[in-house]
C-alpha cells in the first residue's frame, strides 16, 4: 500500500483514539465482582432514614445496571414520596440528587420530574444560594458540594443556568472549595463533574456561549484536578477513604488533564477494595458512591433517554448482612473522655459498652448534665449530623459548626458511625471551616 493510501488511516486511527484519552476508566473485573458484595448488603439491607440516602441508593443501582425490580420499584416510591412530604423544604443538592436518580436512564419516573417541576425548583434553588451568597459574604444557603451537585443535574437535564455565571461561581480560589483552609476533594471533585458536563456541552453547541466562558472552565477544570492529585495519599487514596470515590469520577472524565504516570489508578481501586473487606463502607450513601466508580460509571453517565445498562443484571445480591458489620455483643464496658469545648472545656468521663459509638457516649454524658452537655441531632444522608451543643447552633452563613475529634484530631465519620475506644480522648469543638 503506497503512503498516499495510508495517511487516511493513521488519521481516522489518530481521531478514535482522542475519545480514549478523553476518558479514561479503570473499574473492578469480573472475577472481582464478589468484593463488591459488602456494599450491595449495606445498600440494600439497610432502613433508608431519609429520602436522600434512597436517591443515592437509587442512583447507583442504576447506573451500575441492576435491574432487579423488587429493590428498584420500593426505592423509587421512597423518593417520591420524599419529595411529596417535603416539598419546597428539599435543599439544593437534595433536589439535585433526586433528579438524577429519578432520571438516571430512561424509566417512567422521568414523568414524575417534569410533572413535580422538579427542574424549575431546582433553578430557583440555586439562585437562592447565590443570593445567599451576595448578602453573606460569600457563603451559600448549604455548601459547595450541594451546588456542584445543582450544576450538575441543570447540565445533565438541560436545566436553564448561565455558562458565564457558571464559570465565576467555580473559580478554584473560591473559599467555598477549602474547610480549615485544607481544600475539600469531594467539593472540588463535584465541582469538576459539573464543570465537565458544562463543558461538552458548549463542545457540543447545545448551550451557546463566547470562547472566554470555555476557556476559563477548561482552566478551571485543569487546576482542580491538580488540587485533587495532590491529595493523593502513598497508599493511593484521594483525600480520604470517603472522598476517594468521588475524586476517582473526577478524574475518569477529565483525563486529557494529566498525564498517565501522574495517577495510578490501579493502585487507587486495590486500596478501596481493601477498605470495603475492613468493613469501612457501612453507610449507604458512602456505598452507593463507591460502587458506581468502581464499576466504571461516573455521574455523567446519568441519561434519562437511554436505556437502563444491564451491566450487573445477573449480579448475585447477598440477601443477609455480613458479618463484619454487626459487632459482637460484648459484655464488656470501656470508658472514654469527652469533653465540649467552646471556649471554655466541660469534661467528664464516660462509661459505654464496648462497640458503642460517638452518638452512644454523647447520650451518656446527656443523661448525667443537661446544661452542659445537651445537645440537638439532625437526620442526614450521611447518618446523624450534631446541629448544637448547650443551645449553640451551627450556622452556614458563619461557617460555624460542631466538630468531632478523638485525641486532637479531626474525624472522618459521623456521631452514629464512628465507634469509640477505652481511654480515648472525644472532644466536640465549636469550630470555623
Ligand atoms: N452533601 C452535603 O451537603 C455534604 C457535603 C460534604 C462535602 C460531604 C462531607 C461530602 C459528601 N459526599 O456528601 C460535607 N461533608 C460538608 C459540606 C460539611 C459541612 C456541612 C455544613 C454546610 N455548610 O453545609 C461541614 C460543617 C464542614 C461538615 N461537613 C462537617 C462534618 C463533621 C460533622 C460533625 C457534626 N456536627 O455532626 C464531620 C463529622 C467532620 C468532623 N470531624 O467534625 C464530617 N463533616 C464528616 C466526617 C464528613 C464525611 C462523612 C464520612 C462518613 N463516613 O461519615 C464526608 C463524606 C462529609 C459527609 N462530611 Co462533612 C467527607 C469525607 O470525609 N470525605 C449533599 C447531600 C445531598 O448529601
């Protein structure tokens, strides 16, 4: 074959492979599929407490492709029924997360979105952040995540927002991106699923827009996922074992924006599949994350007009919870340290049986001073959530909180998951992030 013949080739060869560079995917292989069993036992077998933690649920089964009805139609109706019961109350993300669940691929529940206007809702709702924004000093009504979240399903589901508007709220120098000044992987990881869903879509000419806007979320996006690499732990986890899951999508979709020997991402799906045989997924929200990126899918797959994958339709769904998840009924009693500290520290020491968490020591110390260590608890999709302690209330317009420490260091679980040791040291501290 003479070179004349040849050019043509190597240049259609050349374009299909930028669709591959453009995104690049390394997911559990089948005969791994059995370490993935713990988080569909969490998923599945756990009582949904709030209706977000169904849509997370919800979501990920879909996007990973089971299809069995009997845990898909109840988990539905739960997000409904959510909605119907609150209503205008949803917050940002919330909305945002129900919607790409309910439309995560084609089924008859994208009737219930424009039915509920869910998308005209889920606009105002983030107007409302930004006005929230402009009279407090730059902090929104909830967080950044939420907003990314927002972003994400307006892009996703042809929603109205303004691409330049777009482009100025997500700047990386934003502070809504940093907690403590230490910048957060899962807020920065969201913001680049948005980021990216925006983008195609101005590739793609479905939003029109002048070249700066493009450009600065292409910068945007390529300064975020230098912050998100450089929280890359030895042990290949980004940020920490919650937030890895989320960076790891990040990353797949935006893989023209480092280069290969910059990420192992092998490494970094070897390390989780650890964690998840040490029991650290317990919480469904936190499961349902994970297994979406581990089997290859990012949020950007959510597609209301294709059909539903059937990727794992034959997956074998354990049916009873492992037996790593339920402690050991010990009769053994440990006793810890837990002190409040605002300004002033009110300590006391606490005996609990072993096992027992954070949430089970602050009852404890409760029931022994109301005044000094009464506190008020919120129901999120991450289990509860301490909302005040001795009538002080955390404040998102303050970005004040109550923050959870064992022996000086700040947790990664909640109240109602972390369990605490013998002779360990709590703190809840009214912090700034
Ligand atoms: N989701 C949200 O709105 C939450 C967004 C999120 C970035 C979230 C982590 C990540 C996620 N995937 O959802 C987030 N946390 C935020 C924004 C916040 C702030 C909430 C206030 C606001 N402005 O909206 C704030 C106050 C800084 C915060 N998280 C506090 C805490 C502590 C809660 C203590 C309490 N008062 O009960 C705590 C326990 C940290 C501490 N040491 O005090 C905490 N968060 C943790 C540990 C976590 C992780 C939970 C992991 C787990 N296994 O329980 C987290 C996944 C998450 C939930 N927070 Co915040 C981050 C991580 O470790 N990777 C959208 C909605 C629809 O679901």
């Amino acid at each position: 074959m003479g070179q004349s013949h040849l050019l043509p080739i190597l240049g259609l060869l050349f374009f299909s492979l930028i669709p591959n560079q453009l995104c690049k995917i390394c997911e559990v292989s089948e005969e791994n599929y059995f370490r993935l069993h713990p988080l569909l036992s969490t998923m599945t077998n756990s009582k949904y407490t709030t209706g977000t933690q169904s849509a997370d649920v919800l979501l990920s089964l879909r996007l990973v492709g089971i299809q069995n009805q009997t845990l898909i139609q109840p988990l539905s109706q739960q997000v409904k029924k959510y909605v119907g019961r609150k209503g205008s109350n949803l917050s940002s993300g919330q909305l945002a997360l129900i919607t790409l669940a309910l439309g995560a691929c084609r089924t008859a529940d994208e009737i219930f979105i424009y039915e509920n206007h869910l998308l005209g809702h889920l606009e105002n709702k983030l107007q409302a952040e930004i006005e929230n924004m402009k009279a407090h000093d730059g902090s929104p009504l909830t967080n950044y995540y939420q907003l990314g979240l927002g972003v994400l399903a307006l892009c996703l589901f042809r929603g109205q927002y303004s691409t330049s508007q777009v482009a100025e709220l997500f700047a990386p120098e934003n502070k809504n991106y940093y907690f403590h000044g230490q910048f957060t992987v899962d807020t920065g990881a969201m913001a680049v699923l948005a980021l990216t869903c925006v983008k195609r879509g101005l590739i793609n000419g479905q939003t029109k827009t002048d070249k700066k806007d493009l450009r600065s979320i292409d910068d945007h996006i390529q300064s975020l996922v230098k912050k998100i690499l450089s929280e890359k732990k030895e042990n290949g986890l980004i940020g920490n074992t919650f937030s890895t899951g989320t960076a790891m999508q990040a990353l797949f979709v935006s893989s023209d924006h480092y280069k290969e020997s910059e990420w192992n991402c092998q490494q970094t799906l070897d390390t989780i599949l650890k964690e998840i045989s040490q029991g650290a997924f317990t919480l469904p929200a936190a499961a349902a994350q994970v297994l979406t990126t581990l089997m290859g899918k990012t949020y950007l797959d959510v597609d209301k007009d294709f059909s539903c994958a059937s990727g794992l339709g034959n997956f074998n769904i354990p049916s009873h919870e492992p037996d790593t998840t339920t402690p050991p009924n010990s009769p053994t009693n440990i006793s810890v340290h837990y002190s409040v500290k605002i300004s002033e520290i009110y300590s006391t020491t606490i005996t609990v049986p072993s096992g027992s968490v954070f949430l089970d020591v602050m009852e404890e110390a409760r029931k022994k001073n109301e005044t000094v260590f009464g506190f008020t608890v919120e129901q999120s999709s991450w289990g509860p959530y301490i909302t005040s302690v001795q009538g002080l209330k955390a404040n998102n317009n303050d970005r004040t909180y109550w923050e959870l420490l064992s022996n000086g260091r700040s947790l990664s679980q909640g109240v109602g998951n972390y369990v605490v040791h013998n002779s360990e040291g709590l703190e809840v501290r009214w912090s700034k992030y």
